[in-house]
C-alpha cells in the first residue's frame, strides 16, 4: 500500500510557534512533552498523531491546522 498516511506542515507550525513569541521549548513544556519530541517533530521524525494533537492543541488550534494529505505532498513535491 502506498503511503496514505498524512503529514504535518511543519514550517506552518515553526510560524505557530514563533508568531507566539515562543521557542520549541515553550511548546514542549505547554503540550507537556519532552524538547526532544518536538525537536525531532520539527525535524520530520517520529510525527505521531497524538504528539502532532498536543502540539496543535497547546498552541490554540486543532490538529487539522497542520495536516498534510499524501494528495497534497505529492502535488507540492
């Protein structure tokens, strides 16, 4: 099966953060997880959908903010 598995804007959540003032750090500490996570989040590494919901939701938004369809990586690429 090919992969249908959605991704996370990544430099839209770089702008969430930085738009708020804060560093990665800040939003690890808001979502409650390590600054290792978000760092490897950032960095497109191990995107888990319940790491991308603690982010989205400790920044203000939902999750869908930051979804990338497989449609829309192909057509971008």
């Amino acid at each position: 099966m090919s992969n249908s598995n959605p991704g996370y804007d990544v430099a839209r959540l770089r702008d969430d953060i930085a738009g708020r003032g804060w560093l990665p750090t800040d939003l690890a500490r808001t979502a409650g997880v390590s600054d290792m996570t978000v760092r490897r989040f950032l960095r497109g590494e191990r995107q888990t959908a319940k790491t991308a919901k603690k982010l989205a939701e400790a920044l203000g938004f939902s999750i869908r903010r930051y979804l990338i369809s497989s449609r829309e990586q192909r057509v971008a690429s």
